[in-house]
C-alpha cells in the first residue's frame, strides 16, 4: 500500500514538472524564432545514434548534419537535434536553416520536428503522467464517498461468497492484488448479479470459506455497489 501511494504522487509530481519542462521548451523555441536569421543549408551526412531501452529493446535514429553559410560568409557546420528512422532527410538535401548571429552552431532546421517535436514529446508525457496521477489519487477518493453513501442509502444484500481471483490488470512491484467475488439472485427478476470487491493486497481466502457477504447496491442503478469486507483482518504495515 505504501507503495501505491508513492507511485501516485511520484507519477503527479514527475507529470506536472514534464508539463513545465514542455512549456519553457515552447516559450524557448518561440524566443528562438522571434530574433532568428535564414539560410540555405545542406544536409552533408546522417548521424547514427543507436539506444537500448530498460527492456533490452535496441532502436536506431539518424540526426541529419547540416552545412550552412551565416551572413558573415563563415562555413557552419551542426547536428540538428531531431531524428528518425527511416532518416527524414537524405545526404545532399537542401533544408532551411534559422540560426542567431551570436550562437550560429545551435541553429535548427525550419521543419515541424525540428522545432517543435521535443515540446511535444514532454508536454504529451506530461499529460499522460499527471492524468494517470490525478486518476490515481481521485478515484479512490470518490470510491470512498461512494461507498459511504451507499452504507446509507443503498439496498443491503446477503450475497454467496463465490472465490477469490487476482486482479492481473494491475501490477505493483510485480504483484497483483486480489478481489473477492460474491453473487446474488435477485428474486423479483430472476437475474444473477455478481459483485467483485475492491482491492486487496493480501489473499483472504483463508478468511472467508463458505461464508455470506453484505453487499450494499443502488437501487437505482445496479452496477453501482460495494461489497462489504470489513471482517477481513487489516493489512500490516
């Protein structure tokens, strides 16, 4: 459990300083832009960078080097900071070039990925990383306010105790947590209604054999429930 709550807030953290990365990196491509000079570059070779990723995966992108000519007639040579693999460009292409005066060797290409990939790599992770944080942190919360209005106002049910399933859609440290099944036949309409639990991070199967489970369901809508496993012994820390 400790482990969980450090996940989530590590994922919100590391999302939201991804987003203010994705903005300076924006604000510094627009300042880029607004004082730079133009000229017409060649594309004099395809640097290979190969990288090998946390799963052994191996992947390979080409950086295209560029030769240009800057307003003062000096031969500028630089690596654009964009590749791809097949290469975007191929050796004797002909690219427009924006460079300041002062700092001629950190020119970029004038192209889309050039200037505007990398901002848009971190700012879409930082979404991704803050949306799954924000998710992981409010769910439960509104699952602990659903629960507690449905203690109140939902219909009590004396569901069977069915078996115990792990719940493999999710991975901790290599674990995944348990959920206890119960079903119901609800009389009035002769329908089957099975209910899974929250999670849990220990196996109780031991502690519930052949056993009834208080369930609490919306009267109004029977896919909103909570199954009641408050028997259960707690977790140490």
């Amino acid at each position: 459990m400790k482990t969980v709550a450090i996940v989530k807030f590590v994922m919100l953290v590391v999302g939201v300083a991804m987003l203010a990365g994705a903005v300076y990196m924006y604000k510094d491509t627009r300042s880029f832009l607004a004082g730079a000079m133009h000229a017409q570059g060649t594309v004099v070779d395809l640097e290979r960078n190969e990288s090998t990723d946390s799963h052994s995966h191996r992947s390979v992108n080409y950086y295209p080097v560029v030769q240009f000519a800057d307003a003062g007639g000096r031969r500028i040579e630089f690596t654009s900071n964009s590749g791809s693999n097949p290469p975007a460009y191929s050796r004797g292409d002909t690219v427009e070039v924006l460079y300041h005066a002062d700092a001629p060797d950190k020119a970029r290409i004038n192209g889309f990925m050039s200037l505007w990939f990398g901002p848009l790599l971190v700012g879409g992770m930082g979404v991704l990383f803050t949306a799954i944080g924000a998710a992981m942190i409010v769910v439960p919360i509104r699952r602990k306010r659903l629960e507690a209005d449905l203690k109140i106002h939902g219909m009590p049910i004396e569901a069977q105790f069915e078996s115990v399933e792990q719940n493999t859609s999710m991975k901790v440290n290599g674990q995944s947590p348990w959920r206890v099944l119960a079903q119901w036949l609800d009389p009035a309409t002769s329908q089957v209604h099975v209910f899974k639990s929250d999670n849990l991070w220990f196996d109780p199967s031991a502690y519930i054999k052949d056993r009834k489970i208080n369930v609490f369901m919306d009267r109004a809508d029977p896919k909103k429930y909570y199954v009641d496993l408050s028997f259960l012994p707690k977790l140490a820390d």
